[in-house]
C-alpha cells in the first residue's frame, strides 16, 4: 500500500464517516506537486507515494474532449463520478446534445473531474483516469451505469468503524476495481493505479482550479465559453449554446 496515498485518503475518508465539507478537503490535500506531462506521469510523484515493486501505471493527465476539438463552442463539464445528477445527465442529456451539436461540429464536450470526499468516488475517478484515451468515455459510462452497485456508504461506513481505514480503504479499491474490470481493466493495473500518487494531485489539482476559476460547488456544474450557467437540462444548455452564438457574432 502507498504510505503517502494511504494517508490521503484516510483524510478523505474521516470527512466522509465523520462529516464536513468538500473545500476542506481540497485545502487540507493540495498537492504541492503537479504531473504536467503524461510521459512524466510514468514516474513517481514522490519517492513515499508509490509501492518499489510495483511500476505506476500512466494516466490521462489533460482534458478530455468529445467532439471536434475546434469547434466553435466549448463546455466544460465538471462531473463527479459517484454523483447521480451526473449520471442522469450522461444517460438523459447528453446523448441529445451530442446528436443534435457535438456530432454536427457545433460543440466541444470537456470532461473536468470534481472529486467527491468520498474513497468510491476518489477511486473511481483514478481508474478512470488510468485507461487509454479511447477507452475514457466509455468507462466513465459504465461506472454511471452501475453507480448504485459499486456505490455502498452504508457498508463502507460499517467497515471503517468496526474494522478501521485500511479496511475500508481496502474495500472501496475491491467494488471500484469490480467496475473497472467490465470496462476492460485488469485488477493488478488498477491496483498500480491507486498506488499511482501523481492521478490523486492531479484529481486534486483539477479540483482546486474549478473552486477557484469557476467558483464550482456541485454537480454537473457546466460552463459554457468561459460562463458557468444555472442547471444541467438540454434546455438549459441550448439557451446558453444560443447566447454564446449571439456573442461570437457581435
């Protein structure tokens, strides 16, 4: 287990049994270090935060786009993983909007991580971070599509406190790791990514930029050319989509 990863999560961990608030996570975890490559993401972030016997494995670093990366209008979508106003909106809406503007060139979709303080949610968002760039969208699809099985606060709660943190840490890797699996990764690779301490600061790093730059405090928070709007339906966003033609025009 990787001592320094450990020690992180174990914080997310308490703020989750015990109670608190995201933004004092994301205070008390800012990473003082951040991957800015992927060729570097090989690498240990820090000599404590990886396991000798085990190479970390590479991760997707950078944004994630759907759609034609030059079209004229972007959204940046800040999703967390284990949050089911975001699966709602991947099942709902997103699949109109692509239809209707992504696919037709009109729109870019970037895929910002908001991390949860929760270990699932942690997790979760590791593994999909540590896939291939092909593979990204769908495995985020399927750990929404099966967010009620891998996500159990009850029993995860249960395990902190008549076995402790390892344990439950332990037990929220094995359900992230089952979902990782239907989407075609293997359990040792998963592992390397959790022991991996560069994806956490970059989860982390992600995070802290959408509280500063977009003021982001729930989810799916969506920005449209640079302006956070209010809701998450198709409507909402066609109007902004509208807005943001009327602008580009004048």
């Amino acid at each position: 287990m990787a001592v320094k990863i450990t020690k992180k999560i174990a914080l997310l961990l308490a703020v989750l049994v015990i109670g608190g608030g995201a933004l004092t996570v994301s205070m008390i975890l800012q990473p003082q270090n951040q991957t800015s490559a992927n060729a570097d993401s090989e690498k240990p972030s820090n000599p404590e935060s990886s396991n000798p016997d085990m190479t970390p494995v590479s991760f997707l670093n950078y944004d994630m786009v759907l759609g034609d990366k030059n079209a004229p209008i972007e959204i940046i979508e800040y999703a967390a993983i284990s949050c089911s106003h975001c699966a709602h909106f991947h099942a709902d809406v997103l699949p109109a909007l692509k239809e209707k503007y992504i696919d037709t060139g009109k729109v870019k979709l970037v895929y910002r991580n908001f991390i949860f303080d929760n270990p699932f949610d942690v997790f979760a968002s590791s593994l999909t971070r540590c896939t291939t760039e092909e593979n990204f969208f769908p495995a985020v699809k399927t750990y929404f599509e099966f967010q009620k099985v891998w996500v159990n606060n009850q029993e995860l709660k249960r395990i902190y406190e008549a076995e402790g943190h390892e344990a439950a840490i332990k037990y929220a890797q094995g359900e992230v790791a089952k979902i990782g699996k239907m989407s075609g990764m293997n359990l040792a690779d998963a592992q390397k990514c959790f022991d991996n301490g560069g994806v956490i600061d970059y989860l982390l790093k992600i995070r802290q930029e959408a509280v500063e730059k977009y003021q982001v405090n729930s989810t799916p928070t969506l920005i449209v050319n640079g302006r956070k709007i209010e809701g998450h339906h198709l409507e909402d966003l066609e109007r902004a989509i509208a807005e943001a033609n009327i602008a580009g025009e004048n």
